[in-house]
C-alpha cells in the first residue's frame, strides 16, 4: 500500500508539466536607445570629438579642443582732426616751432602757450595742412581771412603764424577777453558766434575750446 502510494506521488510529479519562469519586464525599446545614445555622446566628448549629437545632451557647451586663445581689444584708429585732413608733410622741428610762437605771441601781446595749444589742435605743427573746408597752414587761416591780412603766402610757416596770432588777439579784443568765444569765434566763425551771442552748440567747437582750455597754464 505504501509503495502504491509513492508510485502515485512519482507518477503525478511526472506527469505535471513544468512551470514557466515569469518572465521580468523588459526596458523599453526607446529608452535604451536614448541611454546608449547618451553613453556614446559622453564618450565622443570626453575624447574631445566636439558637440553632442543630441541638444538635450548632458553636455550643452562642447568642450575645447585646444587651449584658450586670449585676443587683446584693439585699440580704435584715431581720426584725423577736421581742420586738417591733408598735410603731406612733417611736422616742423620743436626749435623752429618755438620761435615762431615767440616771435608771435609778443607782437600780439599773447601767452605763448595759447598759440602754442591753437597751432598744435589745428594743424598738428604741420605747416602744408589742409582742412576739408579749405583752411591753410600752420594756424589754418581760411583764404578770405588771409587774403584781409595781408598774407601772401599761406604755407610760409612765419606769415602763417603771425597771421593767425593777430587773429586770435582781434577776437579777443572783440569778446572782451572771454577766451571761450575768442576761441568759439576761431574755431566756428565770428558770424556765428555774433548770432548766437554765446559759444555755439556745435561739438567740434565744444571739444575744441575744452581741448585747447585744458592746454593752458592760466
């Protein structure tokens, strides 16, 4: 009786069909992809193959592929006054300069660092300039304005000189010593300073007088 009862414990164990592991879920088929995806993009960068593939990488900025090159900011080109936009020539020499100032400024009963600052500012010591509105020389006389003071030649650094020193004392002598018209006067015309009755609102002129003001030792 037992052994039947074992044979039909056997027989039953045989005979049942064997169970089926569950099976486990799977990862998605697009997220492994984005991973592998990722994976390879990681390795691409840390190699330093450049940018990722994807725009939603890990990495937004690709890494560098040599060292920082560090570029200085160039400085901006100067721009050539505006009273003397041609002067094909050298300034004059420190010593021939200085003469002419003195010789000038004590005719006129000027300081000779005012005619000093006007000649540098219009012409920049160079007696063949040229402005763009056809002022001459050294103190860049306008022909009609040379023509009435008796120059004959505008380029000749002494009549130049001597003619822009007697110049700069009449309108002086006409603004009754405010330099800053005198100089408004020189730079953008009497008529207009006379409209105007006071510095008129031009920037060149503004920056002119500032310029040549700043010059001074008075």
């Amino acid at each position: 009786m037992r052994t039947c009862a074992c044979l039909l414990f056997c027989f039953t164990l045989v005979a049942q069909p064997p169970q089926k592991e569950k099976p486990q879920p799977s990862m998605p088929e697009a997220m492994a992809a984005s991973i592998a995806k990722q994976k390879a993009s990681v390795r691409r960068q840390i190699a330093g193959e450049g940018e990722s593939d994807s725009p939603h990488s890990w990495f937004t900025t690709p890494w560098p592929r040599a060292p920082f090159e560090i570029v200085a900011p160039q400085a901006p080109t100067p721009e050539p006054s505006s009273s003397s936009l041609q002067a094909p020539c050298d300034p004059l020499p420190q010593s021939d300069v200085d003469g002419l100032i003195r010789d000038a400024s004590s005719r006129q009963g000027l300081k000779e660092d005012l005619v000093r600052a006007v000649m540098q500012r219009e012409s920049g010591f160079r007696p063949c300039a040229v402005s763009a509105k056809g002022a001459q020389g050294l103190m860049q006389i306008m022909p009609a304005t040379a023509a009435e003071l008796g120059v004959k030649n505008p380029f000749d650094p002494g009549e130049n000189v001597h003619a822009g020193a007697r110049l700069l004392k009449q309108l002086i002598e006409r603004y009754k010593g405010n330099l800053e018209l005198a100089l408004s006067a020189y730079n953008a015309g009497a008529g207009r300073v006379d409209r105007e009755g006071a510095v008129p609102d031009i920037p060149e002129t503004r920056d002119y007088i500032r310029d040549i003001l700043g010059k001074l030792s008075y």
